[in-house]
C-alpha cells in the first residue's frame, strides 16, 4: 500500500473513532433526556415551578414546593398562599416575607401573621396603592429553603423583603442538626437542591430511599413536625456542629443579600425573639466546661425573684443558649444578623429588644410566646409594628398619597380590624395543646390521644379538632362556620369569618358573592356595602352596580347611585329593578321627563312591577 493510501486509511479509522465515542457519549445523554420527557409527559414526581396559577392572573408559591427539601417525610409544609398579580399592576408595593413557622404566623397561620397586619396597615394608609404582602415563610424550614426561592422572588420586581428567620436553621430541612441533612457542605446541599427540579433525579432518589426502606429502618411518620426533624439530636453550645449552624446561616444569608444588593431590592432584617422565663430548657447537659442549662436557668429564677431583672435576663439567656436542643436560636445568630444588615448595609428591626421590653420584667415569657419560640397574635401585631415603623423611617413605603392618620391611629385601626375569628383562637389553642403533647415537651410515651387532649364542646370547637386532627383544610372549615353562623342568623360572627376568608384569599369573588348574597337576604345593607365596593373594585357586575345604586339611592347619595344604576345598564339593560330605581335617582335631580322615560322601561319589561303604574301616573301628570 502506498504512503498516501496508508495516510487516507488512518484518516478514515480516526474518525470512525471520534464517531464511536461521540456515539457512546450521545448514547447515555440521550437516554437520560428521553427518560426525563417520559417523567414529565407521566406526571412523575413533583413539578417544583415557583410559583403557579390557581385562578387566572394571579400568582402563588408552589404548594408542592417544601418537597424539595424534605425527602422523608410524607405531610410537608407549605406557605400561607398568598396571592398576587403575575403582571405587576400600576401603583403596586410588593413585598415578600421569608422566614420559618414563627414568620408564617404558626399556630395562627394562615392570617395571624405580621405580614398580615402589615397588607392591613398598609391597605389602611395608603387607599390609592395595590399592597401585596407575600408571605413565603413555611414551618421547619431554614436558610437553604430562603436561598433557594430567593431568584424566583427577585423576578417579581419586589419592592422590599422583610426575614425574620433564623430559630430552625440548626433542625431546619437540610441544616447541620436536621433529620433531613446531608451533611455541612454548602456546596453539596445546593447541588442536591437544584437536581431535584429534575424528574429522572426524583426517580433515582426514590429508587434509593425504596431500597434503603426494604433493608434499613423506617423513619416513624408519627408525632410532630417538630419532633420528627430534631429526633435525639443534641448540640452542645460551642461544639462543631454549633459552630457549622452558624456558618451555615451566615453565608446562605450572605448569598440571598447579596442578590438583593445585585438587584437593587432593599432589604429589612430582624433578630430573634423566644421565650426566656417561661421555657424549661429542653435538654441540659455538661460539655466543653459549661454548666447543665437547668442549673442556669434555676439560677435565673432565683435572680428574678430577689428582683433582679437585669441579672436574671442574662441567666436566661446562657440558659437558653445552653440548651442542647437547638429549637431556640443562640444569641450568636441574633449577633450574626446584625452584623450581617452592618456588612450590607441593610436595617435590622431589634424584636429581641422590642419583645423585652413588652414584658414584665423587660423579660419576654408567656405574656408574648405560646410556646418556645411562636408569638401570640399581640405578638405577631408588634413584630409587623416594628417592621412598619422601620419602613415607615427609611421612606420604604408606597409612592401614593397616605391618609392623614396619625401612628397610633393607624396601628389602632389595623388592630381593631385585624381579620380574625373565634375559630382561629380556637385552631391556634388545638394546634399548641398538640405540639406540647409530644417530645420535646414530654416523653412520647406519656402523650395522650387527641380524644383525651381536646375536648370540643360546641360546633366551632368541633370544626377546629377538624383541622387540627382530620387534617381538614383550612378554608373548608371556614366556610362551615360561615355557613352555620349564617344558618343560625349570627351574621356579626358571618362577617367576621368571611373577612378573614377575604383577607386570605381578596381575589376570590365566589366568597364576595356569597357575602353580599346572605346579608342583602337578611337586611344587612351596611354590611353587605362593604363587600359590594369591595367586589366591584376588583370586577364589576350588572348586580354589583345595581346594589351599589339601591343602597345609595336609599341613603340619599343621588348622585352616586346614578352613576352606579346607569353603570349596571351597560352590563344588562333589561332589569326592570334597576330602570324602576333610575327613576328614583331623577325624581330626586327634578329630570321628569327622564323619570318617565325610566319608569317606560320598566314596565315594558315587568308590566306588574310593583308600584311602577302608579309612579308612571304620577310622572305622567307631572310632565303635563
């Protein structure tokens, strides 16, 4: 063979070689990608979208999202679902809240919360503004979950985030201490997060978790979602896993400000408060040369006694960072926190010190904390206090012109019209009772059935145990106890249950419409007005307009219930009611030709219309 056929023979393997290892490299890649289609084309696994759309126009946070980072646990939290406008409307302040069960209002959540307080104030003062408060804050999360829905909350075009986190990030989904941790690689954990948003990943840890489950020992399902997270995991103040708590919070939380800063979103932070004098410590140990947290905390006790509150509150607080059982943040973290706002340059709201010194004793305990660490509804009203006036300092506040209403009449109104019922008091009390029925508040094999630890004594009791016990959702047993209040023609209990299920979900009109439906039936006009503009705002009706201009007309306002009647006409122009009201409207302006015309109409669409012939007559002498 020749030089040259030598030559063009080699060329020719190499590359039949390349081809080869294209081949087999395409092969596998391939595979995988036809594998992920067929995932998705099946609905295999969760669909981790940020955010979806329930009703048309609106935005929530995935409720399927908390699945991302819990891998063994069956009932996961979710957000407050909160809703806003995918396309950000003119005149918009939005703002999103980030946080754990203490920032979501648990155990008052959905809407005990201080974004919720904070969507009311500033509802309140600012009329002519959209607020959208968006509270994405989920039970038994940490700093990995923040940082992972922070780029999705950054393309929203928010106009602040508030966090009030930091209690959960050593048992937290993911953290150092947690039964869901893989390990104290920041890197590792956030690689494991972003996989997880494909299906073909979902299968192969299920494929894993099924074989670990068949040879291995079953984690329990039972108990709470507090004690399910932190089972026996004990950490001493100042070991390694301590220290690895702390890094850990300190750069997710530098990352999710850093990309604040990147994208021009102010930020306000806050420190951490928990419940000092009326919480045992949890575990007490001896380790690296500290004293047992409940010799401290005895020690406190003492101090407090002889009244001496300053002493006593630093006893507490080395009682609480002793304990081994990290559900209360250590002071270390509310440290971090402010030297992470002094590094960013971002304010931190003190509700430590705020909490403090709302306290008896300037110590916060029961009188703010229903139990470890979650504030009572006073509570939640407070943190949203301090976070307004810090907005409120800074010039953080939406562009429009506010009323002129003075703080404390501002802070009054909200609390007065804070959207609460009976029913959540009762939620909140079942949802306690619960959680200290179980470790770490006492042996699990002292807990008592739910039957024994509740005892429902009227419907609405009945309808908390419900959702406590049954698992029942929220708004379904919301609107049970409307429905019953309105059986039972309690209407004042009525309207408050349908506010707080307005305030939850504002854009919903069905529970508009079932409102105005029952007290416009049951002669509550005053009432029935409030939802009516409510309602009209959003998406006006022929029906809407037509009350609107019945109640005005009968309250004298002329001018307005024209401008409402007439309005309801271009929806439907064949409702005898309103031409028979119209009339109304010109009689009072003088116009009777007009009215006469009005009138016409009606009686050409319902000629028995009550009391219309003799009105006709008396418009028909008039214009003669």
């Amino acid at each position: 063979m020749s030089l040259s056929g030598m030559q063009k023979n080699g060329i020719e393997k190499g590359r039949v070689n390349r081809a080869f290892y294209v081949v087999v490299v395409l092969v596998p890649v391939l595979f995988f990608v036809l594998l992920e289609a067929c995932l998705r084309i099946f609905n295999y696994g969760y669909d981790y979208t940020q955010w979806i759309s329930p009703v048309k126009g609106l935005y929530v946070l995935n409720p399927d999202i908390a699945h991302k980072y819990f891998y063994g646990m069956k009932n996961v939290p979710y957000s407050n679902v909160d809703m806003f406008h995918i396309v950000k409307q003119p005149n918009t302040f939005r703002v999103f809240v980030l946080g754990e069960s203490a920032a979501a209002g648990y155990p008052f959540l959905p809407n005990g919360s201080f974004s919720r307080y904070l969507q009311q104030r500033l509802s309140l003062e600012y009329p002519d503004s959209r607020i959208e408060v968006v509270n994405c804050a989920m039970t038994a999360v940490n700093s990995y979950t923040m940082l992972d829905l922070m780029p999705g909350i950054l393309k929203q075009k928010p106009n602040l985030i508030l966090i009030y986190a930091g209690n959960n990030e050593y048992y937290g989904a993911l953290g150092v201490g947690s039964m869901e941790s893989f390990g104290t690689s920041r890197t590792i954990v956030n690689f494991v997060i972003y996989l997880e948003q494909f299906r073909t990943f979902q299968l192969l840890r299920n494929i894993v978790s099924g074989v670990v489950g068949v040879f291995g020992k079953k984690r329990p399902q039972t108990g709470t979602l507090m004690a399910r997270m932190a089972k026996n995991q004990f950490i001493a103040l100042g070991s390694k896993v301590y220290r690895e708590g702390l890094e850990q919070f300190k750069w997710n939380m530098t990352d999710i400000l850093r990309m604040a800063k990147a994208n021009h979103v102010p930020v306000i932070l806050g420190t951490l408060a928990c419940n000092l004098k009326d919480q045992y410590p949890f575990v007490s140990i001896r380790a690296n040369g500290y004293p047992p947290a409940d010799s401290v905390f005895m020690e406190a006790k003492a101090e407090l006694a002889k009244g001496n509150s300053r002493a006593a509150d630093s006893l507490f607080r080395f009682a609480k960072d002793l304990d081994a059982l990290r559900f209360r943040a250590p002071s270390a973290l509310n440290d971090e926190i402010v030297a992470l706002g002094n590094k960013f340059g971002d304010p931190v709201v003190n509700v430590d010190s705020a909490f403090d010194a709302a306290s008896p004793d300037h110590i916060v305990g029961d009188n703010l904390m229903v139990d470890h660490l979650h504030p009572t509804l006073q509570g939640q009203e407070l943190i949203g206090r301090l976070y307004y006036n810090e907005m409120e300092k800074i010039g953080w506040l939406p562009r429009t012109t506010p009323l002129d209403l003075s703080n404390w009449k501002q802070d009054s109104i909200t609390v007065a019209n804070f959207p609460f019922a009976n029913l959540d008091s009762v939620i909140g009390e079942y949802r306690i009772k619960v959680l200290k029925d179980d470790w770490p508040y006492i042996d699990p094999g002292k807990a008592v059935p739910f039957s024994e630890l509740l005892h429902p004594v009227n419907y609405t009791d009945s309808l908390a145990y419900r959702i406590v016990v049954d698992g029942t959702d929220w708004v379904t047993v919301h609107k049970l106890a409307a429905e019953h209040y309105a059986i039972q023609d309690k209407y004042n209990q009525f309207v408050n249950v349908m506010n707080v299920m307005i305030a939850q979900y504002p854009y919903l009109l069905d529970y508009y419409d079932y409102a105005i439906t029952v007290l416009l039936h049951a002669g509550y006009y005053d009432d029935a007005d409030r939802y009516l503009l409510k309602r009209n705002d959003i998406k006006a009706t022929a029906f809407t307009e037509k009350w609107l201009g019945i109640i005005d007309l009968s309250r004298k306002r002329i001018q307005e219930a024209g401008a409402h009647l007439t309005a309801s006409l271009k929806y439907n122009d064949d409702d005898a009611q309103v031409w028979y009201d119209l009339s109304g409207v010109y009689i009072n302006e003088k116009n009777f030709p007009l009215a006469l015309h009005a009138i016409n109409r009606a009686l050409s669409l319902q000629p028995q219309f009550p009391g219309a012939r003799a009105l006709q007559a008396e418009l028909q002498s008039a214009v003669k």
